[in-house]
C-alpha cells in the first residue's frame, strides 16, 4: 500500500457511496465535521481511531477497509490488464474502490444466502470452465474462445449480452470511471473472485466497444499465456475477444468464403449489427483468419476507421449492455426484508 492511502480510500468510499463532505459528517452524527473531512482527503490531517470507526459507519464498511486489509486485491494481475497506462495513484485509486465496492458486493450475497436458507453462507470460490487452456497462437484463440462457448452453453451464433453471461457465469463487474485510453481491467479478490472493472460511460466508449472489451478481460481472467508466445499478451487476449463474439466458423460462413478479394461497408456493418463487434474488430479478424492481404486490411482500414474511428453512422448493436446482478440482489434484499 502507499503512504497516501488513507486519503484516497476514504475520497473513493464516499464518493461510490454518492454523498457529499457534508452529508457524510451528518452521518457521522457531527462528530466529525466537514473542514475535517476535507483535510483527510487532502492529506492534511490523520483521522484519530475513533473518527475512522465513525467514517467506517457512516460509509458502511469495515474500519480494516481504510487499512486495506479488508479485500485482497491482486494488484499484479490489475497492472497486467492495464497494460501499462496507468500511473501508480492511478492504480491505488482503482484498488481503494474495488475493495469498496467489492466487501459491500460479498456482504450483499452473504445477506441474501443468509435470508434464503438461514444459514450464513460466504460467496463461493469461482471455478475457471477452461483452467490450464493455454493461449500462445491465433489457432490457441479460436480453440479457447469456442471451448468457452462450449462450457457456457453459447452455440455460435450472436451472444445478446456480454455483460450479462458474465455477470450469469460469476464474474463480478464494477462500472466505473476509468482514466483516459483504458476502457477495462480485471483481477481476482482474495485469489479465488474474478473482477472486471468498465468505463461504461457513452462518451467515452460505444456498445462495441463495452462488448470487445469485457471479451478481452475476460480472456485476462480465464487462460493462461506462455511468455515464450511470439505474439503480445495484449494482441492474444484481442484475438480471443474476436473469436468468442464471432466465432470463426461463424464469420467465414457469414463472409460466405474463406478468402475474400474485397469486403464492402455493408456487410461489414450487417455483421456488426448482428454480432456486436466492432468494424474495427471484423477487419483485423478478418485479415488474421487469412480471410484478405493484410494489404487489403490496411487499405480498407484507412478508408472506413482511421476518418471515423468511433464508426459514426455506420451501424450500431442495438442491444444493450449493462449490469444488473448486484441491483437485484440488493433488491430481492428489500423485498424480503418488508
């Protein structure tokens, strides 16, 4: 942890609570004010014991929370999907809610086994479909993504919600802010919980993007890379992500050949609103599956994504992506308790 980390813990509580200085003093029964709050989140002053149990109450969460001991985050595999473009108070930010977000999360589905069965029940430890799959070429990607396929029961066909049969297969998923030019991260609590963080945020992302993204950490999370590969960590999770929102099989009997001497807009648009992945994406899979020249890619590319990144007016996935498990559990909480 860094020396710092009493202020940046207790600014990103209270902020993924949604309240202000000035409300959480109120809910600290005034016994600290709000100046003081303030100084804490500056890094002014240090809190006296009896000040981080009243914050620790008012934020309803573990004093051990402040002294991040609460949840053990796996900070190595955080900084491994970040790929770098994160600095270090980037990072203790990142971690300060995920392990606020997270003890609340698990509290929630002890509150709710307890409530079902009358017996207190910890979340149980995730169990990997695919553990020891391997991930060190194009040919690795494809057999990891329809293996997945396989075990979660997905066909291979278009999949409606990435985020949804993620949340369904016992991933946990935290939407959040996340610093410019990083879209996701993932990592596991206390080894044995899978966590994926989203910037789900429409300005900054598209529907596309949210669905490629959540496919690539996924990839982080389930399969081993060799070092040996010749191909980059970043480039094999992207070939996963491809592969496990359109199949190969599926793409070439879509293209309707297994080379192609051209690919228009509109299929490539017709594909993107069926499947959800982005034009972007299609192309790069396309030219890896040796489907066209990496010529052909590099000109098609330049044409229709490198004037219009965001791929404005050419097609959007209709469906949307969005979390719900946690708000349901929360509300099923409430139901049963009235």
């Amino acid at each position: 942890m860094f020396d710092n980390s009493f202020p940046i813990r207790l600014r990103a509580a209270r902020l993924m609570s949604g309240i202000s200085m000035e409300k959480l003093a109120q809910l600290t029964d005034n016994i600290i004010t709000k100046q003081s709050i303030s100084r804490y989140e500056k890094g002014l002053m240090s809190p006296k014991r009896v000040s981080k149990i009243a914050l620790a109450k008012a934020l309803n969460i573990s004093e051990s929370f402040f002294n991040g001991t609460n949840i053990t985050i796996d900070m190595p595999s955080l900084r491994t999907s970040a790929n770098n473009k994160l600095t270090d108070e980037d990072f203790s930010l990142i971690e300060a809610k995920l392990s606020f977000w997270a003890e609340q999360y698990f509290a929630k589905e002890c509150e709710f086994n307890t409530l079902q069965t009358g017996h207190h029940i910890d979340p149980l430890p995730y169990q990997n479909p695919v553990k020891g799959i391997e991930i060190s070429t194009l040919d690795d990607a494809i057999h990891a993504a329809d293996l997945l396929r396989q075990r979660w029961n997905c066909g291979d066909g278009p999949i409606a919600s990435i985020l949804r049969l993620i949340e369904r297969k016992g991933i946990r998923i935290l939407s959040t802010e996340l610093p410019q030019e990083v879209w996701g991260l993932s990592t596991w609590a206390n080894n044995v919980y899978p966590l994926m963080v989203l910037d789900l945020r429409p300005e900054k992302t598209t529907t596309e993007r949210i669905r490629f993204t959540a496919a690539h950490e996924l990839a982080h999370l389930l399969f081993t890379f060799p070092k040996d590969s010749p191909l980059g960590l970043e480039k094999r999770c992207d070939m996963f992500a491809g592969s496990f929102l359109i199949p190969k099989s599926a793409f070439i009997e879509e293209l309707g050949s297994e080379k192609r001497e051209k690919i228009t807009l509109e299929e490539m648009i017709d594909i993107k609103e069926l499947y959800g992945q982005s034009l972007s994406a299609s192309i790069i899979a396309a030219r890896d599956y040796g489907i066209i020249t990496t010529e052909y890619k590099r000109a098609w590319y330049a044409e229709h994504i490198e004037t219009n990144p965001r791929e404005i007016n050419n097609g959007h996935y209709a469906f949307p992506e969005t979390v719900g498990k946690e708000k349901r559990i929360r509300s099923i909480i409430k139901s049963m308790e009235e």
